[in-house]
C-alpha cells in the first residue's frame, strides 16, 4: 500500500509524476500538486534534498489526496523524518545513503510506519563494482544492483518493496524489467529516463512502458519528459487506455486524413479536444469516433459510442455504427458535444 492505493497484484496500473519547484516554494509546489491531481495522477513524488523538502511533505499531505512519495539521496536522516512528517512511500538508492546501519534504521522506521520503499536504480548511479563486472550499465548490471539493494533490506526482514530499473536505452530498459521480472516477485515502477523534450520522450515511454505492459509486467508508471509534469501524467494515461488498462476518459479515434477527406479534419479535430476538455467531458469513458469520408464513418468506427463522419458540407452523426442524422459542417462539432452529453446523462 502506498497510503490508500494498491501497488502490484490485480491493482490498477497507477500513473504518477514528480514536482519540480525547489521545495522552499511551498505556495508553489501546493499549486502545481492540485493541478497533477485534477489532471489524473494518482501518486506524487517530491525531491527532498533537506529539511525544507520534509516541511513540504507536511503541507502536501494536508493539500491533496494523492500519496506521497518522498525522494532522498545521501542523507539517510532525511528519509527517517519524512516518513515521521507523513510521506506514504520513500524512494532511496540504499547504496547512497551509507552504511548498513543507517540502511536498518530507516528500514525499521518505514516498518514502523507501514510505508514501503522503492529502490530506484538507474543506469547512471550503479555501484563501481558492478560497472567493473559488466563493463557498461547493462541490463544485467541494473538487475543485479537491483536485487542487491532488495537483499540488504530482505536482511532487517524488510520486504515492502518496489522496484525500478531505468535506463535511458529504451532496448536495456525493456531487458531489464524482463529480466527482473523472471527472478522476484515485487512490484516493478516502470520508466524510460531522461527521455528528453515531450515529443522525443512520449516516444521512447510509449515504446517501453507500453510494450512491458502489454507483456504483463509493471505496476505503476512514470512517463518522464522535460515538459510539465502534468504533460507526464496525460501521456502516462494516454498509454494505458491504448492498452485497455484504463477506461477512464475518452478515447478519440479518428482517421488519419488521405485524399477522399474534403473538411479540415485536422483542426476539427483538435477543436474537439479542446473542447472536450473546456466542458469537462474529457474524463467520460466513451469512444468518440471523427472521421474524414463516408468510408470511414460509420462503417470503420462503427464500435464508437458517438460518432461523426465528416463531408464537404455535412456530415452524418452515428451513434454505435447506426446512423443518427446529418448536420451542417459547420454545427457538425456542437451536435457531436451534444451527443456526448446525452450519453452522459444516461
């Protein structure tokens, strides 16, 4: 459990993202967390590089519903108090923060407190050791750190685990997941790092996170861009309704435009999603179909709960492949809205 959410087994994939202001910007961070929660995310990571980052747990966890996960590196102090100031899960690299019995002391203080703990290994913070053995931040070299840091707290009979083996090589971190997913049982926290601006990093997520999920394997997700972090949490959901894993928001189909399309599809499109979004029907779990020709109206989108099939100066509203009435092009996107709401109130 982290807080009230369910990592692992038959839970729901859950999406999750991490502020970025300097935990000092308390208005700021608050600000930015309620937005992440009115845009999906269901868990939330902070950076906690001092005691301003604890204060910020605090203030958080009296701000929004979404557990929150505390990010610690070295100090092992900073991990302890963050648990007693609240935080729902702690994410530590254990060979950062010293030596074995500060390693116990937060174990024991997690245990006391029924918060687990993520080890988050990566590609650029292996131990030298093994970078020496493997000659490279391979996969095998993630796994073996990652089971490593597993059996340091399996030995203060610290079990609460969450594991994350990111590379910023979408191949090694696809074999890595695989190749951890065949030797434990806990609960994997999928993600490609450092991906790079939004349209590169959707990418390179969608191909990792997505084929690991298709495959079975992952329990929480984190699609990291360097972008605004409610960007990460739209993608994260957009992965998982392609997969079917969510159905919580609807899901626009629509064609990709060739010669027979004689609208502008394109912006009739994005206008939709807008406004979609401005009247808040964007979260409806309905397939919503706009399609560019009579070919690919109510024919090739006949599952779509609503649809529209666009012409030059009309097109023909359909409702699960049977067809409705035709409208002007020019209201077509106000009866389709109109559609959606009176599948809303049914």
């Amino acid at each position: 459990m982290c807080g009230r959410i369910k990592i692992g087994g038959d839970a729901p994939i859950t999406v999750q993202t991490m502020l970025n202001f300097p935990p000092q910007k308390v208005e700021e961070n608050v600000r930015a967390a309620q937005r992440m929660e009115q845009a999906g995310c269901d868990i939330l990571r902070i950076a906690v590089p001092d005691e301003a980052g604890v204060a910020l747990v605090r203030a958080l966890k009296e701000a929004v519903r979404m557990p929150i996960v505390a990010d610690i590196h070295f100090d092992y102090r900073l991990a302890i108090a963050a648990v007693e100031a609240g935080c729902d899960k702690v994410r530590i690299n254990p060979g950062n923060i010293g030596g074995e019995d500060r390693v116990r002391q937060v174990a024991e203080c997690c245990r006391s407190h029924g918060v687990p703990i993520r080890i988050g290994v990566n590609g650029g913070s292996l131990q030298k050791d093994i970078l020496q053995k493997y000659g490279a931040p391979t996969a095998a070299a993630l796994c073996e750190s990652a089971l490593r840091h597993a059996a340091l707290l399996e030995q203060f009979d610290f079990t609460d685990i969450v594991l994350s083996l990111k590379s910023s090589d979408v191949p090694t971190m696809l074999e890595a997941y695989r190749m951890i997913a065949k030797r434990c049982d806990y609960p994997l926290h999928l993600g490609v790092t450092e991906t790079g601006t939004e349209a590169q990093g959707i990418v390179k997520s969608a191909v990792g996170i997505g084929a690991l999920l298709a495959d079975g394997i992952g329990d929480t997700i984190r699609v990291s861009l360097t972008a605004d972090p409610a960007r990460e949490v739209e993608a994260g959901l957009r992965i998982l309704r392609a997969l079917n894993l969510r159905r919580d928001g609807i899901n626009l189909i629509s064609c990709p435009t060739c010669g027979r399309t004689k609208s502008d599809l394109i912006g009739l499109v994005q206008q939709a999603e807008r406004r979609l979004a401005q009247e808040g029907l964007q979260s409806l779990p309905l397939t919503v179909a706009i399609m560019g020709c009579a070919v690919n109206g109510p024919g090739e989108a006949r599952e779509a709960d609503v649809g529209l099939a666009c012409g030059e100066s009309a097109g023909v509203l359909f409702r699960r492949g049977e067809k409705l009435r035709s409208v002007p092009m020019d209201h077509a996107l106000d009866a389709l809205l109109e559609e959606i709401r009176k599948l809303k109130e049914d």
